[in-house]
C-alpha cells in the first residue's frame, strides 16, 4: 500500500478531532502560562507557544515516518527502539532528580523523558508478539516454545515500568502497567494461562514491594505517599492540598461560562505551572463548564469513541492490540490527570493529553496515533475482519 492510498484511507474524523484539540491546546498554553513566561523566563508571553509549535512540528514529522511504515514492517526496528527506550530509562537514573523523580534526561537546555516514549514502543512490542505468536500463545498447555514467548511478553510489558516505578514517577508507572495489564487481558494468551500468569505477577509484585520495604524501609517515598491524602485537599491548604484547593477555587470562579479567555486569577502564582499538568483548571476558569464540555470532554469522548472502533475493525490482530493499547493509553492519561484535579484520585502528575504543554508526551502521543491511523488505513484497504 503507497502512502498516497494510506493517506487517503486515514480516518478523517479521528484526524479533525486531533488537530482541533492540539490547536485548542496551544491557545490554552499561549493564556495559562502568560504569567510564567513573562516573570519566570523573562520572555514574551508567547514563549510557550512556540516552544510547543515547535514541538508539534517536529512531532508531526515523526509520527509522518511512522505512519509511512506498514505496520507488519515495525518488527524490523521495534526491538532496537525498545533497546534505546530502555537504555535511556536507565540513564535516568544518573540524572538530577526533577520534581523528586529521576526520569528525566537533561542535556543543556534541552530536556527529555524516555517512559513517554517508551508508551507507544511497548504497545506495538506487544501487539506485534501477540501477531506473530498468536497460535502458540493461545495453546492451552504451551511448550517450551510458548513459554519462551510467554517471558518475553512478560519482559517486554514490564521491565520498563518496574524502572519508571523506582524512578518515583508513580504516574506514569501506573499507566503504563494499567496499559500492559488491559492488553494482556484482551490478549490471545489462554485463560488458563492468563490466571497463572496473573497469579505470577501478584507474588513477584508483592515480593518486589517486601524488597523494596527491607532494603529501603519504604515501599514509596515520603512525596508520594503524601499524595494519597487527597480528601478535602482545602483543609491542607498549607501541605499537599494546595495545587488541588486552587484548583477547586479555579473551577468555582469559572462557574457556567467563565471569566473569559486570558482572564484566569489562579495561573497569577496559586497554581504551579498551570499549562503544564494543571491545565484543565484554567480552562475551566476561562472557558467555563458547559465550553470545557464542548471543547474538551465530548472531543477526548469521541477521540477514544473512533479509536476503539479502528481496534474492532483492525484487519490485523496486531493492528487491533495498537489500536487497543493506544486508546487505553489515552483513557488512563485523562482519567488520571482529570481525577487529580477534581480530587477524586490522587494528584500524581501527569500531561492532559492534546492539551498539556510538553515535548515528550506530545511526541509519544503524536507516534501513538500515527500508529492508529496507519491501523485505520490498512483495514480499509484489506475489508477483512479478524475473527
């Protein structure tokens, strides 16, 4: 299939819906962080908006390489993607801790986080062994073969989180888990199999948190658990209720409509960073609730809606776990980031997808929808559905 029929094949309705929300995204970073940029970098208030233009251009011409490869060509380069990710995760750990968390790799003025990127190499990891392994890891008594494979699975989908967790970076940990975890649940693996396998990464889990327990005398760092205290945050005003109260405060000026676009009080030093992973809050303030409907909740809603429906219609079992692990990728990111602010869940983190403002989720993000695109594009061209 040339690029000109893939191109044509892309689904146009996922396609509009990602350049509205990234275009709505960066008139959302030009207001939020007007304040920093002034103050902090001592710039013009577009500072941020185009550092991340620039971000979105090189972005968009990587995830144009991406899309250009058929995706039963991705086992050619994954496994030495995989090995850079993973070598650059270890890195991390010889890094200055930034925000408690060394996973961060900083060089000059420029800065990177490999476990964004790390995201869309595990789901195409995975869902190509799944492709390539399908009949031996559905055998309901696997060979030695099979268990093989089954390791490898195993060893694709979690040695880069088990990293990720003990460079403190619980967020992105969880996410990357929680997309390993549901992929693995939809996998070709035999329910038997999957049981004790299950059963398996309970006990190592718990045997990894004991470890972790005598050797350090914590399971998580003191920051991190101070997270889980997220209930009625205004009452720790002072402590680790602070970015949550504000956030609340935002919410509550907002109101219906909002105080109108760049009219935010709390982006002025009550919330750190606010078009970063606070960002919703000040949408919500500006923009007011029933705009963040409309031009935030109901775009991610269908986004996920299209991306579910390319995964069950894949051509491909490994076009339909792409499409799968991707779209829970993007679910968990909301979820997360969203319950944070609203205090429902802890505050750990992490970007807004389309809208936060950063280089690492941004290109991640971008690769993991090429991939999707190039999933849409191959089954409108094959009409042939997996059984």
């Amino acid at each position: 299939m040339n690029i000109k029929r893939a191109l044509k094949n892309m689904d146009k309705p996922l396609l509009f819906l990602t350049i509205f929300m990234l275009g709505f995204g960066l008139l959302n970073i030009v207001t939020s962080s007007s304040r920093e940029a002034v103050l902090v970098n001592k710039a013009g208030v577009y500072y941020y908006f185009y550092r991340q233009m620039g971000i979105l251009v090189a972005s968009t011409i990587a995830a144009g390489l991406v899309f250009a490869f058929p995706t039963k060509t991705y086992k050619v380069f994954l496994p030495i993607a995989y090995v850079v990710v993973l070598g650059l995760c270890v890195v991390c750990f010889y890094q200055s801790a930034k925000r408690g968390a060394n996973n961060w790799i900083v060089i000059g003025g420029f800065q990177f986080q490999p476990s964004e990127l790390s995201k869309p190499v595990i789901i195409a990891s995975l869902a190509l062994l799944f492709d390539q392994f399908y009949d031996k890891l559905s055998d309901k008594i696997l060979n030695n073969e099979g268990k093989v494979i089954l390791t490898l699975v195993m060893f694709t989908g979690f040695l880069i989180p088990a990293l990720v967790f003990l460079q403190k970076d619980l967020g992105t940990a969880s996410i990357i888990v929680g997309i390993v975890f549901v992929m693995l649940v939809f996998s070709p693996i035999a329910k038997a199999t999957k049981q004790k396998l299950f059963t398996f990464l309970i006990i190592l889990g718990l045997v990894g948190a004991l470890t972790l327990k005598v050797a350090k005398g914590s399971i998580l760092s003191e920051a991190q658990l101070s997270r889980f205290d997220y209930i009625n945050p205004c009452s720790k005003y002072e402590k680790n209720g602070y970015q949550v109260c504000n956030a609340y405060i935002a919410f509550n000026d907002g109101g219906m409509f909002g105080l109108g676009i760049g009219k935010s009080k709390q982006k002025y030093s009550y919330i750190p960073e606010p078009h970063t992973d606070s960002i919703f809050a000040i949408i919500g303030e500006e923009w007011g609730v029933l705009a963040s409907l409309a031009f935030v909740f109901i775009p991610l809603l269908v986004i996920l809606y299209r991306i579910m429906i390319i995964a069950s219609k894949a051509s491909t079992v490994r076009g339909r776990f792409i499409s799968l692990g991707v779209g829970v990728g993007i679910f968990l990111h909301i979820l997360i980031n969203l319950g944070g602010l609203l205090g429902i869940l802890p505050l750990t983190g992490v970007p807004l997808p389309f809208l936060s403002y950063g280089g690492s989720y941004t290109l991640g993000l971008m690769i993991s929808l090429a991939m999707v695109q190039r999933v849409a594009a191959e089954t409108k061209m094959k009409k042939i559905k997996v059984s």
